[in-house]
C-alpha cells in the first residue's frame, strides 16, 4: 500500500471520517517541521524586506501554522473524493487562507485588511494547495525514497 494511502474504512465496509489530527506522528516527521521552519524563516524575511501593508511576522505565524495543520488534510480529502470531509475542509482551507488573516488584520489595522485581502487571498490559496502537496506524503524521507525506487523499477 502506498503512503499516500487508502480511503479507511470500519468494519463491514462504512467510510470512515478521518479527522485533521488523527494522524499526530505526521506532524512530527522531521522533515515536515524542518520544511515547516524553513517557510516561516522565509515569510520572517519576507516580512521584513518586503514594503507590504499586511505582511508582519505575527500573521506569517499564524498562517503558517493553520496551514501545517490542515493543507495536507484538505489536501488528501480533496484527491480522494471523500465528500464528506469536504465541509469541514473548505472551513479549514479558508481559515488557513483568509479566515485567520481576517480576523488578525480586523483587529490589528481594518485599513489593511480593505486594501490587500483580495489580493492576499489568491496567493495565500496557492500556497497552501503547494505545502498540502509537499506535506502530503505520509512516511520518512527514507520510505519516500525507497517507494520513489520500487516506482521507477517498476514493482
């Protein structure tokens, strides 16, 4: 069976719902927090060096964690058509992408959040479709590598 998975199932064949923190040991694989820290390294120097109305660090942190939790989910929900997940993971997807980031820059500087959220919205969105991708795969970098291997030997 791949990592990425099969559609679980209870006994006697039902669906089941699987939730976005079922799978806790995902979130502690050392390469998602590793890349994890890379982009909010990223987004702190973004923040600084780039003239952005609303770009600040304590947003960076607050996107940037929603997504870790969520894009890969959604993500998975999304590629296997689980439509009963779909609810909850348009709730999650647009609190990663805009739901967070509202309500920070509503309290912080309404002004802000007028003049950029249209904007912020298609990037955030694209971003977080490119990390649920990247966070995707459940198992090490040494399983990736090793089922990579099987893939291209044809097994």
């Amino acid at each position: 069976m791949s990592a990425l998975g099969s559609i679980p199932r209870l006994a006697g064949g039902a669906v089941k719902i699987v939730w976005p923190f079922d799978e806790r040991v995902e979130y502690l694989r050392p390469w998602k927090l590793l890349s994890l820290a890379g982009g909010i390294v990223l987004l702190i120097l973004g923040s600084i060096y780039t003239p952005a109305l609303d770009w600040d660090i304590p947003v960076s942190f607050i996107m940037a964690f929603s997504t870790y939790l969520t894009a890969p989910w959604s993500m998975r929900a999304l590629l296997e058509r689980r439509w009963r997940d779909w609810p909850l993971m348009l709730l999650a997807t647009w609190f990663s992408v805009d739901g967070g980031y509202a309500l920070y820059w509503s309290y912080v500087d309404p002004a802000a959040l007028a003049a950029m959220r249209d904007v912020n919205f298609w990037a955030s969105l694209a971003l977080y479709g490119i990390c649920g991708i990247v966070w995707l795969y459940r198992g090490s970098l040494r399983d990736f590598y090793a089922e990579l291997q099987a893939l291209c030997r044809g097994n």
